[in-house]
C-alpha cells in the first residue's frame, strides 16, 4: 500500500467563512467530514488538521505568507486511481468555486531502505 497526502486548497476567503461559521455551520461542516471519513474507513490514515499561520523560509529570512493550503489528510490506498477515487466527491470540493484537492504519493528514497 501506498501513502499519499492529500492538500486542500482553498481561496482565502473560503478560510474566512470558516472562522465566521455559526455553531451550527460547523457542525454542518464536521458531520460531512465525518460521513466522509466513514466512507473511506482504513484508507484513512490521518485526517490530518486545518492548517494556517503560514511561514516562508529562504536562506535569508523567515516571513508571514499568504497560503491557499487549508488542510491536509494522509491516504493509504493501493494506486494513485484509488487515491483519487477516495477524493474525487470530497466535500471540500463543494465549499466554493476555487476549492481544489492535490494528492500527492510519498516516493521512496532508495538509499533509506533496508
């Protein structure tokens, strides 16, 4: 099995509308993510976190930046097809016109292997 890491993107005011949900938005929001998370079942290794208070490093400095990654989840699934079956209805997807999903898969480093 493969692991792949899933990012959810977002324009920043979809995070906006987030922080300003009713309780009962956020419930709303929770219990979809739930459904969700029922549904894939073990091929969810993590739901990951909402992710936020970005920071850009360079060799020179360390800055606040802007980032459309909302979020992130870690998959585990037989292909990438499979991966992206598990996304491809995603409520994420629904929130707002430019919400977009990329999945990732964790590549080996040979020279780590044992």
């Amino acid at each position: 099995m493969n692991r792949y890491i899933v990012l959810y993107y977002a324009p920043l005011s979809v995070a906006e509308r987030f922080a300003q949900a009713t309780p009962e938005q956020a419930a709303a929001g929770l219990r979809l993510w739930t459904e969700w998370s029922d549904r894939i079942g073990t091929g969810l290794l993590d739901p990951g976190k909402p992710l936020g208070n970005a920071r850009r490093v360079t060799p020179t400095r360390i800055s606040e930046t802007d980032s459309e990654i909302i979020g992130m989840s870690i998959l585990q699934a037989d292909s990438m097809a499979r991966a992206l079956d598990m996304v491809r209805d995603h409520h994420h997807l629904h929130w707002a016109e430019d919400c977009e999903i990329v999945v990732l898969e964790e590549q080996p480093i040979p020279e780590l292997r044992q």
